[in-house]
C-alpha cells in the first residue's frame, strides 16, 4: 500500500466507526424496547378480554423511535386499567391504582431524558430505569394475582350453596 492508499482508508475509517457504533445502538434500543413490549404483553394477556383497555399487540407500537415517547403514556396508564377494571370487577379494590401513578412517572421521566440537556437527561435516564423496572414488577406480581383469581372460584360462582342455619 502506498501513502495515498493508506490516508483514504484511514479518512474514511472515522465514517464506518460511527456507522458501527450507531447501528450498534440501534439493536441494543430494539432489544431493550423489545423485552419491555413482551414483559407488558405477558401481563395483558393475562387479564380477561373484557378488562383489557389495550389490546396486548398494540403494545408492539413502542418499538418506533421516538413515537414511543408518546406511546408511553397510552401503554403504561391502559395497562394498569386493565389490571382495575379486573380486580374492581371481583370486588377488590385492595389493589390501589395498580401501577398507574408509576406508569405516568416512567411516561414522563422517558421523555425529559431524551432532551439533550447533560445532567438533567443523565438523572431522568436513571429514574427512568428504575421507574421502569419497579412498574414491570408491579404489572409482573398483579398478573400472577390475576391468574390466581381466575383459578380460585369467585364468591358468587361458588359451587356450594351458602350455609343456612338450623331451623329451631
């Protein structure tokens, strides 16, 4: 190779570099984002039809860049909505908002920590993991309750007839 050769090679070595490191990225933002929407369907697919406010393949729209800050808000209040309108259905209020104070948070701290300011972005990044996490292990722990309530018959669709005291 001669000195010419050498210097075009090296001039666009800083291009490919970037592009490598950009699509490199790019998949780590599609996997992440990818094990988020199949954590959040796993748990919509455990409520009944009836009780969902999203269906769980709508979910899948927060895959596309930046409408996922939108997205957010939609995904993470219906979501703790459908676990409510559930549990209110069985007459069981001991539930709370069922995540959707944390869902409004993770909605909100996603989107300031993609405004390029350094510390700012860089402290919402953090909340937002941890806001993230603690939600998808609130939706997690009420799909486990969901399921163990569907399994255990319900008051009112109790085979036995209820207990009646012995005529005097």
């Amino acid at each position: 190779m001669n000195q010419s050769n050498v210097s075009a090679w090296a001039a666009g070595l800083p291009v490919a570099v970037l592009v490598l490191v950009g699509f490199g990225f790019f998949v780590a933002y599609m996997v992440i984002k990818g094990a988020i929407c199949f954590f959040v369907i796993n748990a919509l697919k455990r409520v009944p039809p009836e009780h969902r406010r999203i269906e769980p393949a709508m979910v899948w729209l927060l895959m596309i860049p930046c409408f996922s800050w939108i997205w957010n808000f939609i995904v993470f209040q219906k979501t703790p909505d459908s676990f409510k309108s559930f549990f209110s259905a069985r007459g069981r209020g001991d539930h709370g908002d069922c995540g959707k104070g944390l869902g409004l948070a993770f909605a909100i701290v996603e989107l300031v920590w993609s405004v390029p300011i350094p510390l700012v972005g860089a402290a919402a990044w953090l909340a937002g993991w941890v806001l993230l996490i603690i939600s998808l292990v609130k939706y997690h722990e009420l799909a486990g309750e969901v399921t163990r309530s569907l399994s255990s018959p319900t008051p009112a669709s109790s085979p036995l007839p209820p207990a009646s005291s012995p005529p005097l």
